[in-house]
C-alpha cells in the first residue's frame, strides 16, 4: 500500500517527462564523405537569412536620401528660372471707386491699353463684382487671369462683401432681434 501511495503521489507531481534536446548542428561548412572513395568534399552554401532590420532601415533611408537629393536638385533647377515679376505701385481701389480711379489703377498695374479702354466707364463696384469668366470673356485667358488675381488682392484690402453676403447679415440681424423681442 505505501508503494501505491508513494508511486501515485510521483505520477502527479512530475507529469510526462519531455523529450531530450536535439543533438548540436555541426559547424564544420565542409564536409567529407569518407564512406566513397575518391570523392572531393561537398560544400554548403552560406545559409539565407532575411535581411536584419538594421540592413533594410539603411536600405530605405538610403533611398529616401536619393530620392531627396533627387527633388532638391530639381528645385535648385526651378530657382535660376527668372520669372517676369513686376513690382508694381500700391494703389488701391473699392467699391466706392469711380471710372476714372479704375482707370488710373489699372494703368499702374501695368495692364494694356486695351484693358483699360475695355473698362473705361466701368465704376469699382462694377469691376469687383466681374467673375472670372466675365473677365476671361473681356480679356482673354491670361489678362483676365491677371487682373482677377489684382481684384482679389483688391477685395481683400478693402474689405469688399457681395450684395448676397450682406443681405444675409441683414436677414440674420432681423431673426436675431425677433428671437431677443420673444424671449
């Protein structure tokens, strides 16, 4: 009976008894055949081992240092173009401007006679409301590209609104006093 206590109380405790470890790979890269005569040795080739991540970081920074020496280079190419860019008077106009104030600003833009004969009676007010295909329509493409780009400069130095934007403060000012009045 002690032995039947003693041997179950082992079979518990212990649990299956894993296997022994596998013998040590060889280290040796040749290896001889000593079983068959007059043969040459056979060699391995090196194991493939994936790329440590160390290697392909250098990789991918080296590739991106490329691909920016790359886009820097083009840059560096872009800046010796010389651009046409006139430095023009800073004269101003709004909505309150007359046709004679717009012809003198668009003569110190540097706009073609033929632009400014186009907008001769033309008032601030009417020459800021143009959209750009009106202006495109009037000047052709490039003219009307540039004097939208001066409108806008225009616009925002005088503080210009459209008729619709300040009706609808108008009407958001009504509904606000109704709202105040009601409660």
């Amino acid at each position: 009976m002690i032995n039947k206590l003693f041997s179950e109380d082992i079979d518990t405790r212990s649990g299956p008894v894993p296997p022994p470890p596998p013998p040590p790979m060889p280290t040796v890269e040749t290896i001889q055949l000593n079983d068959i005569p007059n043969t040459e040795p056979i060699i391995r080739p090196p194991l493939k081992r994936s790329p440590s991540i160390m290697s392909t970081m250098t990789t991918t920074s080296e590739r991106m240092q490329d691909e920016l020496n790359i886009v820097l280079s083009m840059f560096r190419d872009n800046k010796s173009k010389n651009y046409d860019i006139t430095q023009t008077p800073e004269i101003y106009i709004d909505q309150r401007s007359t046709p004679s104030e717009v012809q003198e600003w668009l003569q110190a833009k540097m706009f073609s006679a033929e632009i400014c004969a186009k907008f001769k009676k033309t008032s601030g007010y009417q020459l800021l409301g143009l959209s750009y295909d009106q202006l495109e329509k009037i000047c052709g493409p490039i003219e009307g590209k540039r004097l939208e780009s001066q409108i806008n400069v225009q616009k925002g130095v005088s503080g210009y609104q459209t008729m619709g934007r300040s009706e609808l403060q108008a009407v958001l000012a009504k509904a606000r006093k109704k709202i105040e009045s009601n409660s």
